[in-house]
C-alpha cells in the first residue's frame, strides 16, 4: 500500500537574485517534504537562505529574484502561479505569522477589524459571525478579556499579545500550514515561552502543519519534530530533531550547536572578588511625570510619576561582570542611563570610583566619563556609517586633546586589541563588515580612552551564535587582560550565566534578587527569577520537553501603576498557593528592595515557596 503523499513537497528549489557582482545563489538545491500536523524548524546563521525559502514556498520572493525546481502543495506545482492565485492560498491554506507584530498589524484598525478582514476576503462569512469567531480565536490564544480587547488597537497591546493576535490571525481560516518567521525573536524569554505555548494550542486544534524559521536552536527543540540545518543557501543537515541534535553529522551544525549558551552549561569562572568598589548604588531612585504633548483640558496634566527606578542597590568591584536581568520594562536600561548621566539621582546615592556624583563639577563629571563607556545593541546604528574605521575610533581620542601620533598608534593598537587588521580595516566604512565586526569595532571605540568600567546594553543579542561565541569570548579576554569591570544588562539567562560573576533581577524598578551568579542561576530563591530562569529554551530536545516550566500570569504591569505590597503578586505562582494571612501580606507589605552586598538577598515574604517549602 502506497503511503500518502506529503502535504508540501519541495524538490530542487534554486533562488537566484541579480546583484553588482552577477547573479548570487541565496537558495540552493533545497529538497524536503512536510506532513500534516509537523513542525519544520529550518535554523542557521543570517544569510543562509531560512527566510529565502519561506519566501518562494509563501510566492513573496522579490521580482528580480528567479526560482526554479519544484515546490508541490497538495501536489498542484507552486512555481509559476501568478499573484492572484497565490493570494487566494496566503492566508487561506498558507498562513504566515511574520517576525515584527507592530509593523504587520495596521494601525487605524481595531484588533477586531483586522481579524475580521482576514477570514471575509477568504470566506463568505457575515460580520457578525466573523467577530464572533474572532472573539474565540483570541480566547484560544490567550488573550484575556476578549470581549473587550477585539475592540482594542495594536498600540495598545504589548509585544507578546500582538504577536498572539498574528497567531490568531494567521489559524482564522483552518490554514493546511502556518509559515513562522523568527516569531519570537524580539520578546522576552517568558512571553516566548507562552507564545509557543499558543503555537501548540493552535495546532492541535487546527492539525496544520508548521515550518518556522528561527536562528534560536532552544525554541527548534522544544517545538519541532524535524530540523532543516541550512549554511550559504545550502541544506547541509536534516532528520529528525532528536537525532539531528544528539548525533549531528555535518560538522557546521554541530559547531551551531555547540556554540548556543545554555542555562544548564558552565558558569563563568568565578574571580577573586578584590576590595575596589567600581560602582556603589544605594536606594537609588529615577521618578518622572510624562511629557505631556498637548496641553488640552481632557488630558490629565499630573499623573502618577513613572517609577522607573525606585530603590535601587549594587555594588560593582574591579574586574568583575554584574549581569542586571528581567523583562522588557522592569528597569534594566533606566537604571543603566541613570549611571551613565552622571547626575544626581530623585533620591538615594550612587558613586563612581569613589566619587559621589551629586558633588562632581562639570570638569569632573567629563573626565569621569572617559573612565565610564558603552557598548550597545546594534553596532550598526552606533557606527556613523559616514566615517571611516580610522576616525571613528580616532574620534573620542581627538575629543580628549591627543595628538596626531598618538591618535594614530592607539587606532592601530585598539584593532589589533579586538582582532582586527589596523592594514585592512582602518579605511574602510562600518557598512563593508559583518555584524560581528562592527560590534568588535564597537568595543575598541570603547576602549580608546581607557576605560575601567564598561556598560554592555545586550551586545550580543542582534549576533548570530556563532558571532556572539567570539564576542563573549572577546569580551571575557579584555576583561583578563586589562581589569575590566563589566555591567551587562541582557534578557539572554544563558548569555549571563555563561559571562557573569554576579547577577541581580530586576521586575517594575527594583532588583529582587542577587548575589552570584551560582546562587541566582542554579538556587533562585525569588518567584520571578525561578519562572525567568524555567523559561529559557534549552537546545536538547529531550530535555527541553521534560522539564518543568512555570508560566507567569497576564502581562509585567507598568511603572505608573505598580501593585500595592509585593509589586510581583499579581503574577506570582506562589501567591496563589498562600493562606489567606499569607496573601494578606503579600498584599499589604512591601517586602522593598534586595538589598546589595549581602550574600544572597532576595525580596519576597516567602522566598521557600519557590522550592516547595
């Protein structure tokens, strides 16, 4: 008896796109086939044709591009069909969920609208009956309040629940398969987590079937059933995820494997912690009133103040990293501004060098800054693409009064510090390197003044694994080599563990949690570290799908509106197991800050809970 045909057949596929140089292979010889009810994760570094792929399966290639081979849905041939009858398949039996939800939803339209919209240009189907549809499928991708939130706009959703509605959105017609771009890449490891939890709801209640497309091998284990390891526009690995994973047999996918952090891995090498206090920060707070735009009589002049920083305690010694961890909103970039403004805080103290900032002189404050600098997320938009490497890194050492000479030797020494070619490098503009490069040279210009205390705002985070290996490793060398003192915010745990000596966690301003990073990372001891810490993905599929996760409840509230008593009890898992005298406090008592420099200090009423007691 002959088996089923699969459900999507690709055979040969070849995308070629004309460029300055002649015609360039994005996309070569790729051959696989997808049953229903699978998952595809088809991963590997930027450039190596994933998106390309979808791209041609989904008829959304540029016109320039040319595809030839074969790809076989329900074995009618894909290739060659004009637009009109690919628009009658997108979105319709091939859905896709894009990677940016803000820039996919439109903004004048309700929610409600633009679900609606999407079933009616498929299916005849009355307004009313699609809304009514549409409140359902919000309620199956976790959205709370349905009734009242189909009626809200994108702008008024966070980042996790507007992706939800593109999930909801792209399973609103019963698709045969859902085409996932990077759907997580830009969300915190605990609404990733509940994404993909919306992700499994969905098909199994649909049976689709599901290609995503990511560079994240964690999210690949804990979701698909086979993996499509892809290099240059080549397929160079594909099986099963289990064995693609424990036995890769092509040495690019076992270096991508290796080379992913991962929050059960090594702890970073723990350094004699010396005496020297870098930064000291002591109850520090940052409160502000909103500008408001328009002076117009129905909006509300004064507000409550946005707490971005509220009480605030660390302590950063010579040749040490401090990893600041937590959600998109709990306060990490705030806090990190707030030490780089140099100025003085609404209330607490905070002191560089010894040196308490509230009493520098403007000539102080700017020597200070030489010994204070920054390392940001994207190279790219940090570099001034109009200058050469030469004047970019020459550039702060100018501002400093060297001289030519001296300017011209420490450029030369700076690229050489970072592993690059003061002859090949020097003249050439931040948009002729990779990614990886520009970070590197990123860091030099860090470096140029001399610096003894660097703040790296997730510098790894836009890096493919294996770029972001080097850095790290980059990173971890400069530090041995020149004392370096490290203040890393990142929402990548597995990145932290792998880099940091300390770690605090932050939620809604204040740091919960801290101490090294062997007792944060291995025993939390607060609510919320536990549940950041159980939603990182681990790139091992048998244990990725075994552990235990603990799924925080609704959304981080805002620093205008935070929670009476303990700020994390509306979300907290062991809230929920309290007595009521427990919750009363919970309710009642602010437990206030973890405060630095005492060990392992945590801020919760019932730490124990975490771990059953």
């Amino acid at each position: 008896m002959n088996a089923p045909a699969p459900l999507l057949r690709v055979t040969d596929l070849h995308v070629t796109l004309p460029s300055e140089a002649g015609l360039v292979r994005a996309v070569t010889d790729v051959n696989f086939s997808l049953e229903s009810g699978r998952v595809l994760g088809v991963v590997g570094e930027s450039g190596s044709g994933k998106s390309m792929t979808s791209k041609a399966i989904l008829g959304l290639l540029p016109e320039s591009a040319t595809a030839t081979g074969s790809i076989a849905f329900r074995g009618r041939e894909l290739l060659g069909l004009g637009d009109r009858e690919m628009s009658r398949l997108r979105g319709n039996e091939l859905a896709l969920v894009p990677q940016d939800p803000l820039s996919s939803l439109t903004p004048v339209f309700t929610i409600g609208q633009q679900l609606v919209e999407a079933m009616r240009i498929h299916q005849r189907v009355t307004k009313a009956a699609a809304r009514a549809r549409a409140i359902e499928l919000l309620d199956l991708v976790g959205i709370s309040a349905p009734h009242r939130a189909i009626d809200a706009f994108p702008h008024e959703f966070s980042g996790g629940m507007r992706q939800r509605v593109l999930i909801a959105m792209a399973v609103a017609n019963d698709p045969a398969i859902i085409f996932a771009d990077e759907p997580t890449t830009a969300l915190d490891v605990t609404v990733q987590a509940q994404v993909l939890d919306v992700f499994r709801a969905a098909l199994e209640a649909t049976n689709a079937a599901m290609v995503i497309v990511t560079h994240d091998l964690g999210v690949v284990a804990g979701i698909a059933d086979d993996v499509l390891v892809m290099r240059a526009g080549d397929v160079v690995e594909s099986g099963g995820v289990d064995r693609v994973f424990a036995q890769p047999q092509d040495r690019y996918t076992a270096d991508l494997i290796a080379a992913v952090p991962r929050i059960d891995g090594p702890l970073a090498e723990a350094p004699q912690r010396e005496q020297e206090t870098v930064l000291l920060a002591e109850g520090l707070h940052r409160h502000y009133r909103p500008r408001q735009r328009m002076a117009l009589p129905w909006r509300r002049q004064h507000g409550e103040p946005v707490r971005a920083v509220d009480g605030i305690d660390l302590v950063i010694s010579r040749g040490e990293t401090y990893a600041l961890v937590g959600e998109s909103g709990s306060g990490k970039t705030s806090t990190i501004r707030e030490i780089m403004n140099l100025a003085a805080p609404t209330h607490g103290r905070l002191e560089l060098f010894g040196r308490d900032v509230s009493t520098l002189t403007a000539e102080e404050r700017q020597r200070l800054r030489a010994r204070v600098q920054v390392v940001f997320q994207d190279p790219h938009a940090s570099l001034d693409p109009r200058l050469p490497v030469a004047d970019l890194l020459a550039e702060p050492l100018q501002a400093a009064g060297w001289g030519k000479a001296q300017r011209d030797a420490r450029v030369s020494e700076l690229l050489t510090l970072v592993g690059l070619s003061p002859e090949l490098h020097l003249e050439r503009f931040s948009s002729e390197f990779s990614g990886g490069q520009r970070q590197r040279i990123a860091i030099a210009r860090a470096l140029a003044l001399e610096p003894e205390l660097i703040v790296l705002d997730e510098p790894v985070s836009a890096l493919d694994v294996t770029v972001q290996a080097g850095i790290l490793e980059l990173l971890g060398e400069l530090q041995r080599r020149l004392g370096l003192s490290y203040l890393l915010v990142s929402h990548d745990l597995a990145v932290v563990r792998q880099v940091s000596h300390r770690v605090g966690v932050m939620y809604l301003g204040r740091i919960v949690e801290q101490g090294t990073a062997a007792d944060v990372l291995d025993k939390p001891t607060h609510p919320y570290s536990a549940a950041l810490l159980s939603a990182v993905p681990i790139p091992d599929p048998i244990v990725e799908r075994t552990r235990e996760r603990i799924v925080l409840r609704g959304d981080l509230p805002t620093a205008t509106d935070i929670p009476s008593g303990c700020r994390f009890r509306s979300r907290c898992q062991v809230f929920t197991l309290l007595d009521e005298a427990g919750r009363q406090r919970c309710e009642t008592q602010d437990p206030g800050p973890a405060r630095a420099d005492a060990g392992h200090a945590v801020a919760c009423h019932f730490p124990e809970g975490v771990h059953g007691g």
